[in-house]
C-alpha cells in the first residue's frame, strides 16, 4: 500500500490548521491551546490513515486482471509493440502499470497511466526498441490502483515470465516483401520493374515516351496498331552476399551496431533477390569466411538465412577481404553478382579491399556497398562559428573526401559501388539490385 498525494496534502493540511489553532491560542492566553491542537493534529492525522487503510484494502478486493499478449520474434532498431489486455470489476479502475521488460530495451512509455470504466475490457500497447540481437527474459508486470476515495495506491505484481528472441528487422522484411509481391502483381508501375531485359513479357500498345526500338512490327502488322515487345530482366541468376564483421563494423551507429545495420541491409536483399526468381547464397567473413550458405532459390532460402544469421555477431578483428573473396571464388565458380557489405576509411587503409573487389572482376559482378555513419554527414554539412568545431568540420570533410577517393578507385576498376547513411543502406541497396537487374547488368 502506497499513499497518494491526496494523503500528505490532507495530512499537511491537518498540520496548518493545528498550528494555526496554537497560534491563535497563545494570542488569547489560553492555557491549554498547544496541547489541544496537538492532539487535534494527531486525531485528524489518525483518521486520514485510517481511512487511507480502508481505501487500500478495498483497492485490493478491486483488483483488475492484466495478461500480456504472447510475444512473437522481435525486430532490432525497430519499435515492437506490446499489448496488456486489463479487465476491470464493478468499480472504476485508475492504474499505474509497468512492465518487465529487459533493462537493454527502451520502452516508450515505460509506464502506462490509465482510468477505465467498471466491467470493461481494454487493450493497452507500448512499444520496446531492442538495441542487440539475441534472446531476452520478461518478467512480472507490475501494477498500481488507486482506491475509492484516492488515498490509496495497492501495489501488486502478475507473474507474466516469457522469453523471447530478438532478430534482425524482420518488420522491415514484411514490409519489402508486400511490396515486391505488389510490383509482381503489376499493382504499381510496371516501369519500375521492366526494362530492357533479355526475355519476353508480353506485347502491349505503344504509348508516348517508349523506346521505337522496342515496336514489334511484325505484330503491329498483324493487327493494325503499334504494338511494344515488353522484355524482362533474365531470371534464375545468381546474387551472393558477402557481410563483414570485422572491427569496424562493431561502430555504433544511432544505437545499433554497423553489423546490425549491414545484416539487415543483406537480409533484405536475399530477399528481393528470392522474389526476383534468382539463387541466393551469402557468407560472413573476419579473419576467415565462417559462415557460409550456398546459393539456393526459393523462399524457404530467406528462412534459413535468417536463421543462421541471427546468433553471429562482430568481432574486434581486421576483415580479410582477399581471404573471404578467394573462398567465395571456391565455392560459387558461376559468374554472380557478388554484393560485399562493409565499411571503409580511405584508399590507404582499405588497399586490401579494393584489390579484392578488383579481383572479382571481370569474372563476376563486384558490387561494393559501404555504410556511412550519418554524424559524419551532419558534421560536414553544419556551419561552425568556433575554432573547435571548425576542426570537427574540417576532420569530418576530408573523411568524406577520402571515401569518395576509395570509391572512385573501385568504379576505375570496375566494381559497382554504393555508399550510403548506414540508416538508410537498405532502401538504397534494394533499388540499386533492381536496377541492376533492369538493365541486365549481370
């Protein structure tokens, strides 16, 4: 039982006023004022705690049900909602709840304030943001209700033990696969998923803006109106996704790890690239690639990597870069686009990368992608007006000066490149692979 703000008020109002009535008696010479109104302060004082005790014990027999819904897998850097179900009794119910969720999450709000109604059922949602993959305990949920006449808080607690698994964003990958299933469907435009590839698709009238040299004159012939050869990017090719976790992809990056942000970033891929219809195989690499899934098609590949993915995680060691490509080249001796997830300094410190990347070429399609840490960005582009953070700025423009040196040396040799905000790698990775695939790069 916990008292309310309504009992020290009151008691602080019985206080004043005891004071009050000693005063006024001293002012009248009356004998007897003090211990009058300290015995006046002390009998109020008894009956507010009484009264707070009665109101508590009635709290107790009021009691409101509380479960939380069973929890499914969640997604890190993600907001996950939880819901509590509360069920009241004959009386309205003003609560206090807080659940037990692990200390590595933050919670948003971490505590629920709520008045509902008598006899009523309610569902009530937070939300927790898991920082580390992994699996997590919750504990007990634990609850406040204020009494009748809020003098009283009964304090109580529901054991609600549950442990769950943390994942990769498994949100975002529900979300990027409504909308390739949406883009299969024709739902969207098909501009943006047929270009100029190497297989039928269909034949559809000619309209302003289409290339002339797509018209099939024979068909046009045939039917009196310009008909278009509308081709598809080949399918059933090969997409293989090489993810570094070295050191420095232990960075943090708006609360996450660069590897986390890599590995989402790779995890959304293999799965545009499994609705593409292509083989999908990815490796994780440090000193050696330990991890490796050959190329399979089909959805149940995405599950697999999932899986298998989910416990790794980086390591404080330098990446070797021509060690996981040259056992990448033993295992998948196929012409593939290769995607190598990583980060990068300048061309100095990343020499080794650039020679492996150069090395897959002309064999394979090398496709460089690199996370940036966004701070860096905002460094840059913030104007100073003190010495100090003019020096900030002007570390954080050569940095990115350097990049763009690195970068430039691998298109020179033909590696495809992508450098972006680690916070945004995997929007602009899945738009860049369906260009690829457009333009039958591969």
């Amino acid at each position: 039982m916990v008292p309310s703000r309504r009992v020290y008020l009151l008691l602080l109002i019985g206080t004043v006023a005891g004071l009050g009535l000693a005063i006024i008696g001293n002012d009248f010479n009356l004998p007897q004022s003090l211990s009058l109104a300290i015995w006046l302060t002390l009998a109020w004082d008894a009956i507010i705690l009484l009264l707070m005790a009665l109101d508590g014990l009635w709290a107790k027999r009021q009691r409101v049900e509380v479960e939380r819904t069973p929890l499914d897998r969640l997604s890190i850097g993600r907001d996950n909602p939880v819901d509590l179900t509360v069920k009241t009794k004959a009386r309205r119910a003003i609560l206090q709840l807080r659940d037990t969720y692990p200390q590595a999450f933050w919670a948003t709000p971490a505590v629920l304030e709520v008045a509902l109604p008598p006899q009523h059922q309610e569902e009530l949602t937070y939300s927790v943001f898991p920082r580390q993959r992994g699996e997590y305990n919750w504990g007990a949920i634990q609850l406040r209700q204020l009494g009748a006449w809020g003098l009283a808080w009964h304090s109580w607690h529901i054991p609600q033990a549950q442990a769950v698994a943390v994942y990769p964003d498994l949100i975002g990958l529900r979300s990027l696969s409504i909308k390739l299933t949406l883009q299969n469907s024709g739902s969207l435009k098909r501009a943006q998923r047929l270009g100029m590839g190497t297989e039928f698709a269909e034949l559809r009238e000619y309209s302003t803006g289409d290339d002339p040299r797509l018209i099939d004159w024979k068909a046009t012939a045939r039917r009196s109106r310009l008909l278009l050869r509308v081709l598809e990017p080949e399918q059933e090719q090969t997409l293989i996704v090489l993810l570094d976790g070295g050191r420095l992809m232990t960075a943090q990056v708006k609360g996450l790890a660069q590897f986390d942000w890599g590995m989402n970033a790779a995890l959304s891929l293999a799965l545009a690239g499994l609705h593409r219809g292509d083989r999908v195989g990815v490796g994780v690499f440090d000193r050696q690639l330990h991890t490796w899934m050959p190329p399979e098609r089909g959805q149940n590949q995405l599950a697999k990597i999932i899986e298998r993915l989910t416990p790794l995680q980086p390591t404080l060691l330098e990446p070797d870069y021509l060690g996981a490509v040259t056992a990448m080249t033993r295992q998948q001796t196929r012409r593939a686009l290769v995607v190598l997830i990583t980060d990068l300094i300048d061309k100095t410190a990343s020499a080794e990368l650039l020679s492996a990347m150069a090395r897959l070429s002309p064999r394979y399609l090398p496709f460089c992608v690199t996370l940036r840490d966004p701070q860096v960005d905002t460094q840059a582009n913030t104007p100073t007006l003190d010495v100090t953070g003019s020096y900030g700025r002007a570390v954080a423009l050569d940095l990115l000066a350097q990049r763009q040196v690195a970068l430039a040396t691998l298109r020179q040799k033909g590696v495809l490149t992508l450098d972006a905000p680690a916070t945004q790698i995997t929007e602009q990775l899945v738009e860049r692979y369906l260009q690829i695939k457009a333009r039958n790069q591969l």
